[in-house]
C-alpha cells in the first residue's frame, strides 16, 4: 500500500465501521477510477471536468469539484459520503443520500471549500431536465446550499442515478449559474453528447437512390472518396481524419418541390451502447413552392469514431 495513502484508509475502515449497510443510493454518484463528467453552461464553449482519477480500497480522489482546487478524497459509509479533511485527519459527511428531503448538514471542509457551510436535501426523486442532451432523469437528489453563499463550491448539486452529478450551479452576481452535462465516460462507455461539424447541407445531391431517409456513417478515406464522387461528382471531398473522426451522410432522398431542409441539431451515445443516436430534423416548405425534383442532405463530421447509429428522423410541417 502506498504509505501516505495509509492514514486515509485506516481511518475510512474506522469510521465507516458502524454505518448500516448502504441501499441504492450509491450509484447516484458512481465512483470508479476513470469515470469523468464534462459539463457546460449557456451558449458558451466552456466546460469543467469531474473525474475520478485514483482509487484504492475503497477510497476515491474526485478532481474538479467546482471550488476544490486540490480535489477531494471520498468514500462511502452506508448512504452518505465522507470526505477527507487533511486539517484534522479525519472523515467528514459530505454528501448524504439517505436522509429524508428537508434535511441539511453542516458540512465542514478545509478552506475555501466549504468550511463552513449548510448543506439541504431539497428536492428526492424529482423529474430533472438536461437541455444539452434533451433528456429527464427520474428519481433525481437536489442538494442545496442553505447558508454561506460567499463559501467555495457549488450552490446547487443535482444527482441522477446511474449517471452521477448531471447539473451544478454556483453563485454569481446574486444569481444561480446553471451548468449541465453534456458528455461523460461511465465504467469506460461514452455517455451524452457527440461533438459534430457541419460539412455541407443542400438540397442538390448527386447520389441515385429510390431509399428516403438514411444516414450513412463513413469511417474511412477510400469509403468518403467511393460516396463523394457519387453525391458531388468532379469535387474535391472535405478533408476528415478518419483516425479519430466519423461522417454522417444524412440523405433524404427524392422529394417533389424545392424548400426541404435537413438538419442534424444532436448525437449522442445511447449510454451504455456504443450506438449514437442521431436526431434529424427535416422541414418541409411553406408557401407556394417549385415543382423540381431534389434530394436533401447533411454531411455532418463526428468528433469520434462512431461505427453503428439508431436514426430519430422527425417532420416540422410549415404550413
């Protein structure tokens, strides 16, 4: 055993000796060495990364707790979740799944994360919505700051089970900062958001096919030559590293008059597959229209190597 890891040990065995056995609530927060959790907020490029990044009998360091610069050592003790102050060597209740909602805690961490704070269960078993991945997680834990909001760390948590820490806020500016998630790796699968890059979008493919509504997925350099020529033929393909990276040809197929769009808004995993699902949304014309045959299509660049996908086509009618 690593020697300065010892203390942590020992004194985890010690204070989870007494605890009653722990239920369910575990896997709101599942804590295995590599599980990571990417979150982001509004309509910026920035995210934040949570990660279990070492383990050992049964004791987990968490790096990126939002205001826990050095990350944390935690470990299970019947429902609740303890966490290592270095100041007095000991184990403190962090976080405490099992409690009835109305109650709250004192949590109290080495300075600036939460040395001082009271700590709720809010909201148990409530419908959560991520906007980012358009999804709800029943049976959700809101956990919330009642005191020192000026304390590092986050104001809000909310923990979705199976998945972990699916939103966070801290306080700014006397108001709630929301952060969602948007992509993780859980017990080594991808879960949530693909990152994606539109190629090319039209209505004037080349590609001769009776067959409507398919997306094809293009993971190599001779297979992207092969299909371009036959969608644009003469023209020179985009460049793609099919090293790291997938197309997704979103093809609609004939339709009768101009107008037709064709628009790829989300991929993600369908956690714990590794199958994405990909969302297309086509809108129809409005108005008076031209009667000229054409085909729709989206070539859409995937950030990852995505070998088999569940197509969700959905129609907005414009009337």
């Amino acid at each position: 055993m690593r020697r300065w890891h010892a203390p942590l040990v020992l004194a985890a065995a010690l204070a989870m000796a007494q605890t009653a056995p722990a239920q369910s609530y575990r896997n709101y927060f599942p804590l295995q060495q590599g599980n990571t959790w990417t979150h982001q907020q509004g309509t910026s490029e920035a995210e934040t990364y949570l990660s279990v990044s070492d383990s050992f009998y049964g004791v987990y360091q968490v790096s990126g707790i939002p205001g826990a610069q050095s990350g944390l050592w935690v470990t299970w003790g019947g429902n609740t979740l303890y966490a290592w102050r270095p100041s007095t060597q000991a184990w403190v209740p962090f976080i405490k799944f099992g409690v009835a909602a109305g109650t709250s805690w004192r949590v109290t961490l080495d300075y600036p994360f939460w040395d001082n704070a009271e700590l709720q269960l809010k909201v148990k078993g409530f419908d959560a919505y991520d906007p980012y991945l358009d999804r709800t997680y029943a049976n959700s834990f809101h956990f919330y700051v009642l005191s020192d909001m000026a304390n590092g760390g986050p104001k809000e948590m909310v923990f979705a089970p199976n998945v972990g820490m699916i939103q966070y806020s801290n306080w700014v500016d006397e108001a709630y900062d929301p952060w969602f998630l948007t992509q993780g790796r859980l017990g080594g699968r991808r879960y949530g958001l693909i990152k994606k890059q539109t190629l090319e979008s039209g209505s004037g493919s080349q590609l001769q096919t009776t067959v409507r509504n398919q997306v094809y997925l293009i993971n190599s350099q001779s297979a992207w030559t092969r299909f371009y020529a036959q969608h644009n033929p003469g023209q020179t393909p985009p460049r793609v590293d099919f090293n790291r990276q997938t197309v997704a040809a979103v093809m609609a197929g004939e339709r009768p008059n101009l107008g037709y769009t064709i628009e790829v808004p989300r991929v993600t995993w369908m956690y714990p597959y590794s199958t994405a699902l990909i969302k297309v949304v086509e809108t129809t014309p409005a108005g008076p229209v031209v009667q000229v045959m054409n085909r729709p299509y989206t070539l859409v660049m995937l950030e990852e190597k995505v070998y088999r996908a569940r197509v969700d086509w959905q129609v907005i009618f414009n009337r």
